[in-house]
C-alpha cells in the first residue's frame, strides 16, 4: 500500500514523524516503518543515550533521523522541550504519543506521589504533547496526532493499576481532541493495542507499526479510535 501525506505546508512537514516514547518494542518500529517510507523521523525520549544505537540505525538506511531528549514525568519541561521541536520551520506533521508508565502496580499499593506519577506520564503529558504539537499544525492546515492506547482501557486489571487507569483516559483524552480538532483538519486518534505486544507473536511491534502506517496515510473517514486485535 502506498502512504499518502498532506499537501506540504510552511511550517509543517507531513513527513516528518515525531515519536514520543521512542524505546526498544514498539516506538523503534514505528520509527523504522516511517524512515522506510521515506519519512524523516524525530525520536523524543528521556534519556539520549538509550536513542543512539536507533537514531544510528535509521541513518544507516539512509533516513533523516534525529533525537531529542524530554521526560514526561515533568509535564512543563517536557512541554518547553516539545515548544523548541514545533518552533521549527520543517515541524513533524505527524506526532506518535507512545511513552507510559507501564510497570505492574495495584492501586492500594500506590502512593500519591507514584499515582501522580504515572498519570503525568501516561495521560498529563500526552495531552500536552496534543496541545503543543495542535498548535503548530491548525496554522498549517492540518496533521495527525495518534496515541498508543492498550487493552486495559477495556478490560482493567487490577495488577496493572495505573497503566489500566492510564490507557482509559488517554482513549477519553483522545476522543475529545478528536472532536474539538477535526474542524481544523487535525486528525486525532487512539490506537488500542488489544494485547500482549511481543516479538514473533500476532501482536509483534513491527505487524502493529505497519497499523500506524496505514491509518497515517489513509484517506477513509477518521475516527477517534482505531484498534489492532493481532489479526
């Protein structure tokens, strides 16, 4: 299938990625199926040093790659170092929201500061991420925004806490920023992962990132929700 991208307008790239959570699973396959389709691939995460072996992957294969370092845990950083990357004049037109707090944890067994935490990272930020990133792109003209969403926010589990709170609200989130931003040709979704992602399985990261890179580039009627269910 041939990806399809937006009129290039001043101040926006269309092909241009940004991934934000850009670790080992499933944010590295998502930047390597973009830089295969010949996106230029801007990869955020908290630490650098983690990004490199990546970001120099992807520059081997003859893509446009770079990186940038922000922590979602601290959503007004994190916001000021997002501001620098939509100040560009080639900025991404294409936002992947994919950082989250996923460690196993219940609910009587977190403190406060640990809940504030993982909602920082799972919901706070990627909403921030949202507002910043819409900004740059309703003065474009447009751009997709896509959320890594999970299964939880169907089916809660109660070993997985925060993580299950986290994935409800990021879909909540999702869905009233798609509403508010489809006048403005803002194309906002979630993306719920209804399973274990693991390699050589039906939920491998790299079957689930060509599932971005269809709906990236679809020209079907947008929804605030997509799903991938390992078929």
């Amino acid at each position: 299938m041939t990806n399809t991208a937006q009129p290039a307008v001043p101040g926006i790239d269309h092909r241009h990625l940004l991934v934000i959570g850009a670790g080992p699973g499933l944010g590295a396959a998502i930047a390597r199926r973009f830089a295969r389709g010949g996106y230029r691939v801007t990869l955020l995460a908290r630490d650098l040093r983690r990004l490199a072996d990546l970001a120099g992957d992807l520059q081997a294969a003859g893509a446009i790659a770079d990186s940038v370092a922000a922590d979602a845990s601290d959503p007004l950083a994190f916001q000021a170092a997002l501001s620098a990357v939509y100040a560009a004049s080639t900025a991404p037109g294409l936002m992947v929201y994919n950082a989250v707090l996923g460690a196993p944890d219940t609910l009587m067994d977190s403190d406060v500061a640990h809940l504030r935490l993982a909602y920082d990272v799972d919901v706070v930020s990627a909403i921030v991420a949202a507002q910043v990133a819409a900004r740059a792109m309703r003065a474009a003209g447009g751009g997709t925004i896509l959320f890594t969403g999970g299964g939880f926010a169907d089916r809660p589990v109660a070993g997985m806490g925060t993580v299950s709170l986290g994935k409800a609200a990021l879909r909540s989130a999702a869905t009233m920023l798609a509403e508010q931003l489809a006048p403005d040709n803002v194309h906002v979704a979630s993306i719920t992962v209804a399973g274990v992602i693991a390699e050589d399985t039906a939920f491998s990261p790299a079957r689930i990132a060509d599932t971005y890179w269809t709906i990236a580039g679809s020209e079907r009627t947008w929804r605030s929700e997509f799903r991938f269910e390992g078929i």
